[in-house]
C-alpha cells in the first residue's frame, strides 16, 4: 500500500513539473506574421507566449530593416512596455481590433550607467496587442491613432 501511495505522489509531482514547465518557460519555435500599415509590409515575430512577452527584444543587437515584433496579449488591458535590455531605440504602437489605439516614437534604450531608471510606457487606453518597430516607423511611414492594421499569420 506504501509504495503505491509513494508512486502516485511521484507521479503528481512529475505532472505538475511537466506542467510548470510547459506553461512558464517552454517558449516554442518562432511564429511570425505578416503585418501591414498603410500600405507597409513587415515581418512581425510573434510574442505570443508570457515567456516571449517577457523576453521581448530585450539583448538583441538591432531589429532587421522591415521587421517587428508583435505582443500579442490573452485580454484586453493598458498593457505596459519597458526597456529593459534594450541595445536600440524603438517605435511602440499599440493596437485593438486591428486599429492603433496609441503611440511612442523613439523609445530610447537605458545607458549603460542608466540601469536604475528604465523607461517604461503604458497607453492611455487598453489594447489587445502592441507593435515594436524600429526607431522612425512611425514618422516615415504616417502611421496614426486610427489607422487599420492587417494581420496575416
């Protein structure tokens, strides 16, 4: 009777690691989509999980010419952007139901000295997903509260 408790704990136990697992840090491959603004064409990486959330573009070096990455978020909510680990300034476009509900243009990435005060941004409006684009998007593409956002996966 003993080992037979003992195995079903063990079993509970690795369940609930697998699950843990799978739900906190298994982040899967990259999915991407396409995304168009007015009449602009980009390749969106997809942060479609809490773990790509939290990640971001956060240590990477710079974002390629034409792309992005798109936050796609479970609820709608005044979803805050930060810059953590951030080597390049950025464009922040929140979007909801497709259309852009708010903007930053030029996001600037901390100092090196700067760690302690980390901009962050959060939308006077709640959104269901937020767009990262390089610096001058924004500007060299008119892109404004309002604008339609096409999303193809």
């Amino acid at each position: 009777m003993k080992i037979t408790a003992y195995i079903l704990i063990l079993f509970l136990i690795i369940a609930i690691l697998a699950w843990v697992y799978i739900y906190f840090f298994y982040s899967g491959k990259k999915t991407t989509a396409e995304i168009e603004i007015n009449g602009k064409k980009i390749k969106a990486e997809l942060a479609d999980t809490s773990v790509k959330r939290l990640e971001g573009l956060s240590k990477r070096k710079e974002l390629p010419n034409d792309s992005a990455m798109l936050f796609v978020f479970p609820k709608k909510d005044k979803h805050t952007i930060w810059m953590k680990e951030m080597n390049f300034p950025l464009d922040i476009i929140w979007i909801n139901k497709n259309k852009v509900v708010y903007l930053v243009s030029g996001a600037q990435p901390p100092t090196i000295m700067g760690n302690d005060n980390i901009a962050s941004f959060t939308p006077e409006v709640k959104a269901d997903k937020v767009l990262e684009v390089n610096s001058g998007f924004v500007e060299s593409n008119r892109v404004k509260i309002g604008d339609r956002i096409i999303i193809r996966n």
